[in-house]
C-alpha cells in the first residue's frame, strides 16, 4: 500500500499518542450529556457539558486555540486555553498532544462549559479532552480563499464511492438520507392508523414472480436447487391475503439484472399493500391521501421541487384513461385496434419495434414514447389493455382492458396499482399467454408459471386491491435529486481500479481530459502549457498507463480517457 505524505505524517503522530501512554482508539464509554444542536438551543453562560464529534477546522494560535467541532446534528465552536487544559506546570496536553499530534477529522471528546465570545458566538471552552479516533486518512474538505471554494468533494463517482466521507464534508448529502428515512416512517404511521399489518416475505426464491423481469440466479447448496434474487414480492403478499389478512405491507429490497442509468439501480426498495374488499378506484384516492401525508412528513408542505418544475401532492389527482392519453398526444385511438393496426401506427408515429413486440407491449412504447413526459403534476393513467396486465382483474365494463393505474410524476411513474386478478382459472390462461409472448422473444414477459401460486388463489382470494410504489424514485422527487445515485447510500459501481503512479505532469494533463473526456490532441498539448519534450513524455505516460487513448477521427487525432 502507497501512503501518501499526509498519510505517513499521520501515523507518525498516531506513533507518538502511545508513546505518551495514549490510547488513540480506546474501548471506553465516552459520557456524552450534549449535541452541537442541544448546546445551541438550550444555551446557558456556565452550563458544563460534554460533547464528542470529529474536529473539521483547528486555528492554533499560541495558548489559545479554536477549533470547530463536528457531530450528528451540526457544528459547535470549541475554545483550547492551554491554562484551563492544564493548570499545573505540565502543559504536554495542550503543547504536545493538541497543537501538534491532533488532526481535522480526529474523533475527541470534550469536557468544558459554555460562553459566549466577544462576536456573540455560542461556544465550549474545553476543560479536558480525550482523543477518541485518530483519522489516519485526510478528509476531502473543500478549501475557501477570497469568499471562493475550491477543491470541493464534488466528483460524483468519488462521493458515491467513498459516501462515509461525502457524508461528512458535504453536510447537505445526510438531509436527503434524514429525508430518506422520514418517508418511510411517514408512511408506515399511515398505514399503520389504517390497521394494516407490515410484513415479511422470501429474498430468495424459486420462482422470480411478481412482475417481468431479468433475475440475479444464485444456488442453495444443501437444498442443492438454483433459486432467484426477489424481483418483485406481489405473489406472496397476496398468498397472506388468501391467509386471512385484510391488509399486508412490505418494504422490500427488490433485485433485476438489467440496466442502469439516473432512474433504475440493480437493487431498489418498492413498497407493495394488498387491501381486501378494495379496488383500484378506492387504491386511488388512499394513494393520493397517502403521498399528500408524506409530502407534508418530508418537506413540511405538499409541494415539492424537481429540476425546473414544482410538483404539488395534494390530493386529488387528474385521471386520464390509457387511451384517452394516447388519443389526446398522437391523434390515434387504439380502442378495438388489432395488433397488426397499432403496429402500423406505432411505425408511423417513429416509433422503432420488432416482431417480439405483442399488442401491450406496442402501446407500452407508444405510451412512453408519446405520452409519458407530458405529465409533471400528479396523475393516474387509468384503465391499461389486459395484454400489458397479466396479473390484474378485467375491467368491469370493457373485456379489453384492466382495472389498473399507474401514477405519473414529471414523466416518470411511481406507483402502480390493480384490482387484483382473483379467478384463478384466468390467472393461469394469462400466465400461459404470457409464457407464448416470452417463446416469441419478449424479454419483458414471464418465463415461468408459480403453481403454488395458482393453488393458493384456487383456495379463494377476496375481492383485492394492490399497490407498489417505487420508493428511491419518490424520494428523488421530494428532495430534488435527478439521479437514483443520490437518494441511495452505496449504489452499485464498476470495480474500482487500482491508482495508478504517474508523474505530476501527467496527473495535470488528465485533470484537463478530465473535465471534457475527450479533446483535440493539440488543444489539450495547448492548455497543458508544456514544451514539446514534456509534452511527448506526458502523452506516451498517459498511454502506457491505459489512462487515455489517441484516436485518429474525421477532425483529426483526439484524446479520450479510457473507462
């Protein structure tokens, strides 16, 4: 392992704590009485307390010194008096220990009372002190000259990577996360006044069932029988309905070996409720009921900003029918159209297909394509053709079509809803039409039929409605994230690869590729500022080291970092 030189400072510092009988990561109970948010409220000139975080800045200065403490609810000020710390004639505490083995970052707690400065600044003047953690690593704090910052922990691949640290320079990172935990605990109190149970169901299991899409495979060795990451948990949620339970919920950790980009993350959190006696009109108004709760839980009022647009969750929501959407946006009616006649439309509308593609599937994209975005406010696409809904009821007064809703928020759907299909002799004919769509090459159709499923609905089901709600994506709306990576702690990241020794010059050259990922050579030659001797040395370094590549291209050769 190649330490840096701050790295190797720091151990030396670290050498020298327990040459001086000092524990830097000592076992103890560390008697904490306050926070920085405590001490600021219930201020009073005198009040002893103490206090433990980490020291984010420390301005030495000669006897006396202050510093700025940092814990889980903010930032308290710190004043070190050499005398107050050490009233004998011993001074290595305040000499020895603080001014010169003490870094930002270090975990210290401190015993001390509090007094106002001559700004008027709420402060601790520190009594004693312990070192509690020794940080041997620097954090990425960002640096202020002139009212500017610079060198701030910014780089999104970094801050997702190293979250612990993004976490404590960026403070504003841990209110999305308070956000985060907020909802979820809204929504449980919502549901639960309601008298509905919270449940738990398989993570693993035979059958990916549930909704249409690429599992994560894994093996049970003493079972000795492969079994699916959970992609949805709906099947089993509904097995406790046909149980006796009038209403189940679940957060679940859903998994789909598929695609990642700012919405979709391999592993996501849904929350999915089964209410029985209920359909998807009722699911409706308790959805909007509900998001208006969570909103106000969250943000302390319905409305909410996203990128340009600000969305209000206040109940009620617009509802449009699927074919009255697609109707309003391309001009074209699917009601009663054959599979070959959207197919046309689609076509004609630019809208690429393939021959996998059945009729629900032909919608889905003219809906996507065409439809989807124009809906920011709230809304409910309603009423969705039985070919897109393999396991929601037919609709009680069109045969083609289901009693289904999707919710749309800025273009993107976050709940989805059903009565829920509870004939199970028309559960089986859909799951063997969905089996024909996966034979003709459907990849988002079911490739397996759950039996045990079937023989619970043929025990009898009640009348069911249910609902999922995507919960990332809901939090990125409440908090104004547009990328999934923001409102998860530890989102899933290529290997990181191994640093990579290169001189000076060659790291200031692949800053400037950096920031662009791919110039023109003699541009980048240009901003380097290095003669033609460095400059040569530079470029076959970068090269050499698979940092970045020349390619030769219609404008000429370009240099292009390489992923």
């Amino acid at each position: 392992m190649q330490l840096s030189e701050q790295e190797i400072v720091r151990r030396v510092k670290l050498n020298k704590l327990r040459e001086l009988g000092i524990n830097p990561y000592p076992a103890d109970l560390y008697p904490v009485d306050h926070t920085s948010k405590q001490v600021k409220e219930h201020f009073e000139e005198g009040k002893k307390v103490v206090i433990a975080g980490r020291l984010m800045m420390i301005k030495v200065q000669g006897k006396a010194s202050f510093a700025q403490l940092q814990d889980a609810e903010g930032k308290i000020q710190v004043y070190f008096n050499r005398d107050e710390i050490c009233p004998g004639d011993d001074k290595t505490k305040y000499n020895e220990v603080f001014k010169k083995l003490i870094d930002f970052g270090d975990f210290v707690g401190i015993e001390g009372e509090l007094f106002k400065t001559q700004v008027g600044e709420k402060t601790v003047k520190v009594k004693d002190f312990n070192v509690l953690s020794k940080a041997l690593k620097p954090l990425p704090l960002p640096k202020e000259k002139d009212g500017k910052v610079y060198d701030a922990f910014t780089d999104p691949e970094q801050r997702y990577r190293q979250r612990y640290a993004d976490l404590v320079v960026n403070p504003h990172v841990k209110e999305v996360f308070v956000k985060r935990t907020k909802l979820f605990n809204a929504m449980r109190q919502f549901f639960n006044d309601a008298g509905y149970f919270e449940v738990e169901t398989p993570v693993l299991q035979p059958i990916p069932g549930g909704a249409a899409a690429r599992p994560f495979i894994t093996h049970h060795n003493a079972l000795d029988v492969p079994l699916y990451m959970r992609i949805a948990n709906e099947l089993y949620l509904k097995r406790l309905i046909v149980g006796g339970f009038d209403g189940v919920y679940e957060f679940s950790k859903n998994f789909r070996n598929e695609g990642m980009d700012r919405t979709h993350n391999p592993e996501f959190t849904a929350m999915e409720i089964y209410v029985a006696y209920k359909d998807y009109n009722w699911m409706m108004g308790f959805c909007e009921q509900l998001l208006e709760y969570c909103a106000i839980a969250v943000n302390g009022t319905t409305k909410a900003t996203f990128g340009e647009h600000e969305i209000d969750f206040k109940a009620p929501y617009a509802r449009v029918t699927m074919a009255d959407s697609i109707k309003q946006f391309t001009g074209f009616d699917i009601t009663g159209k054959s599979e070959a006649e959207i197919r046309k439309a689609a076509v004609d509308m630019g809208i690429e297909v393939d021959d996998t593609m059945g009729k629900g599937k032909l919608i889905d994209e003219i809906f996507g394509e065409k439809c989807e975005g124009n809906y920011i406010q709230p809304t409910f696409i309603t009423d969705y053709p039985k070919e897109m809904s393999p396991l929601c009821k037919e609709h009680r007064d069109n045969p083609e079509l289901t009693e289904r809703f999707e919710l749309m928020v800025c273009g993107k759907e976050i709940a989805n809803a059903y009565s829920e299909l509870n004939d199970p002799i028309d559960q089986r004919e859909r799951f063997e039409h969905q089996l024909k769509l996966a034979a003709k090459g459907d990849d988002e159709a079911t490739e397996f039929i759950d039996h045990d499923f079937l023989r619970a609905l043929e025990y009898g089901m009640p009348p069911t409605s249910g609902m999922g709600i995507g919960m990332d994506r809901l939090i990125m709306f409440l908090t104004n994230n547009q990328s999934i990576q923001e409102v998860l702690f530890f989102p899933q990241m290529r290997p990181e690869k191994k640093p990579v020794a290169v001189s000076e010059d060659a790291k200031a050259v692949f800053e400037i590729l950096k920031k662009a990922e791919k110039l023109e050579l003699d541009d980048l030659k240009n901003q380097s500022g290095l003669s033609n001797k460095k400059w040569d040395k530079t470029i076959k370094e970068l090269t050499k080291s698979n940092l970045a590549k020349v390619e030769k291209t219609d404008e000429g050769l370009q240099v292009q970092i390489i992923n």
